[in-house]
C-alpha cells in the first residue's frame, strides 16, 4: 500500500492524531488526492488501512464477506457494539435470518400505534432545541418498540449516554453499567418468554443469544436515528417548503446523503488483494466512506447542497449507502425509517418551523452528529406548507 496516496502524518503518530482530532478533513484530504487515482487512498492508524469511496470498492467490500471480514474491524473496540450479529462472519446468514423476520416492514406496522403513542408525551412546543428534543423523542420510541416502554427510561439513558461522547469515552468499558442492563432485560425477557408479547424483545429473547442482540441493535440505532432526526427538523426550518407530508421522505433521504449517521464502515483484510494493481495486505484494515462516497462531485449534482428533489430518480449504485448494504445492510433500517417519519409528522400538525440559531457542524464519533444546539421556533401560522417543490437546490449548512 505504499503506493497510495496519503494525507499529511505526524513522526510517530501517524494518521492517529489526525483521526481522533479531525477525521472528516482528513478524509476529505485522502479524497482530494485520490479522485484522479481510484479513489483509494491509505491511512495509517496504528495498523495499514485503506480507505475507498468509488461504488466499486463499495460494492465489492459490502458483498465480498469472505474477504473483507467483520471480526476486527473498528467495532470491536466499542463495547456496545463489540459482539453479535454486527461482528459475527462464521454463521452470520443464519443468524441474520433469524433476526430479520420483526425488523421487517410489516411486523415493526404492528408496533407503529404505541410508537407514535409514546412520540406524543415528547411533543415540543415553542422554541426547542432539535437535538436534545430528537434525543429524548427516539429513547421513548426505542423503549416502546422494543420494551412497549417498560425499560427503566433512566436507565436507558444512562446506558446510551456514553456513546454521545466523542473518542475515548465510547471505547471505556464499563462493566457495573452493563450489568444494569443485561439484568434489567434479562429480567423483561423472562417475562416476555413466560406472558407472552408483541415488541421486539418479545421476539428476539425466542433466539439464543437474542437478549444481546435487542442490547447491540439498540445502542446502534439510537444516535444513528436521533442525529438523523436532528439535521432533518433543522434542514426543515430553514426550507419549509419541503415540510409537508409528501417532502418528508426525500428530506430524510437528502438528509442521511449529507450526513450518513454511518459516515465510515470498516473490514479486515482476510487475505491478500490485488486492487488495480495496488497490493492489499491480509490483515490491514479496509474502510468505505458513505460520506465520501455520498459527496463525490462525479457521481453527485451540487453535492453539498441541500437538494431533496434530487430523490425523483434512484441514486447512483453503491453510491447512497446510509445503512451500508449487501448482507450486512443494517438490522434497523425499517425501524429507524418509522421513527423519522413519525416524529417528523408529530412536528408537522403544529405547522411550519425556522432556525433560531445553532451550530449543525458534523462531529464525528461512533455515528456522525451536529456539534449542536440546533435551536428552531414556530414559524408564523401564515406561512404555507404546500409550496410548490423548487427547481433549483438550496445550500446546506
């Protein structure tokens, strides 16, 4: 891999600096020297990596999993996320099958009525800031969905609070606080096995080993929903006519292409590769970026623009990959495609919005986020909602 290109390193450090401090220019630096030269570029993070964003690389790392393995990728070193179907390779088609029935569209509609009844005690008034009115609105979907909101509400903030942190705080482990929480579903899950339900619990404790997956795929899917919900509500202040109910879909879509919650994806290498004539080394680590990939001026129009009527024809392939793809495409894409709309529909019935003020710069962590607050307020009840669509984009901020 020496032949790639590569950002600016420290001596010693390398690229590990860079990537704790200021990960999303350092990718946009490996692109710049990279568009011309396949869009690989390496990176030097304690272990060889190669970074790629064309729809080949994409599709290839996303569909080739006797290659590009789960086990020892990035992941591994969260402790919510360290395990599972997120990290199993041996196996994983079965155990994916087996968790894929109650994530589906059609099972998650049963669950839709005490979602949005659990939505309803979160609905803002006034001025409020999005994020922090997205992260308590998601913890009550998530608690309904999976629990029918019999989770301690306390506990499960405690419990996903760390992951709001940027790096170290993540990675630290925390067995007292864990524990918490694997009794307190242990415990659910024995009622559930005993009296019977219809939540995502009910269904995944049925499955050895299904107690930890509600504990992984929650913790995934609540930043990743929460920040999406975010930017969204705040995109929808500033251009209102695109907030109604036909515009929210392709807000949500325009949205996770600006800001993929899943802004890097990683692999290892479990052999040797040859990649237009670059040699990839078994055991280096391979990461995609949907971030890059979805902000790639060749395969995009505007691409920093916020544009949601762009969404009138399909993307480019493997180019719009906010919930990854291939076998491994998220568990709770479904799930999280509901609490978006849901919540984005509670905020339509008190009208229209507009920015207040806030600071919606990425921050990358374990999902991509705003820097936040994002402060919006009621826009004046004479301001329509059905404007026509407009023809040109709109800058993003």
């Amino acid at each position: 891999m020496r032949r790639l290109p590569q950002p600016a390193t420290l001596p010693v450090s390398g690229h590990l600096q860079r990537w704790a401090g200021e990960p999303v220019a350092l990718l946009h630096e490996g692109a710049a020297l990279s568009r011309a030269n396949g869009r690989l570029f390496a990176l030097r993070l304690g272990l060889p990596a190669v970074v790629g964003y064309s729809p080949e690389w994409n599709r290839r790392l996303l569909t080739d999993l006797a290659t590009f393995r789960s086990g020892g990728s990035f992941s591994v070193v969260v402790p919510y996320l360290s395990g599972g179907v997120i990290l199993t390779d041996a196996g994983h088609g079965d155990r994916r099958a087996a968790l894929n029935p109650p994530f589906g569209k059609r099972s998650l509609e049963a669950l839709r009525e005490r979602v949005r009844a659990a939505l309803r005690a979160e609905r803002p008034d006034g001025t409020f800031d999005a994020l922090a009115w997205a992260d308590r609105a998601v913890l009550r979907m998530l608690n309904a969905a999976y629990f029918s909101g019999d989770l301690s509400p306390h506990l499960l903030h405690a419990f996903l609070a760390p992951l709001r942190s940027p790096f170290p705080v993540p990675a630290v482990p925390r067995p007292l606080l864990f524990a918490r929480m694997n009794r307190a579903l242990d415990d659910l899950a024995r009622t559930r096995l005993t009296s019977g339900g219809d939540d995502l619990l009910f269904h995944l404790a049925r499955w050895p080993g299904g107690v930890r997956e509600a504990r992984i795929s929650l913790a995934a899917g609540h930043d990743t929903t929460t920040h999406t919900l975010a930017w969204t509500v705040w995109h929808l202040a500033q251009h209102p006519e695109w907030f109604r109910p036909d515009g929210l879909k392709s807000a949500i879509r325009e949205t996770m292409r600006l800001y993929p919650p899943g802004w890097m994806g990683s692999r290892r290498l479990a052999r040797d590769v040859n990649w237009h004539g670059h040699t990839l080394k078994k055991g280096a680590l391979a990461l995609y970026s949907p971030y890059l990939s979805a902000r790639d001026p060749d395969l995009w129009d505007a691409p920093d623009t916020f544009r949601p009527d762009r969404w009138s024809a399909a993307p480019p392939a493997w180019a719009y990959l906010p919930f990854g793809g291939g076998e491994r495409v998220c568990l709770g894409m479904h799930l999280a495609n509901l609490m978006l709309e849901e919540a984005l529909t509670l905020l339509l019935e008190n009208g229209p919005l507009r920015t207040v003020h806030g600071d919606p710069t990425p921050r990358p962590g374990v999902t991509l986020g705003p820097a936040g607050p994002l402060v919006v307020t009621r826009a004046a009840r004479s301001a329509r909602r059905d404007a026509p669509t407009p023809a040109a984009g709109v800058e993003a901020v």
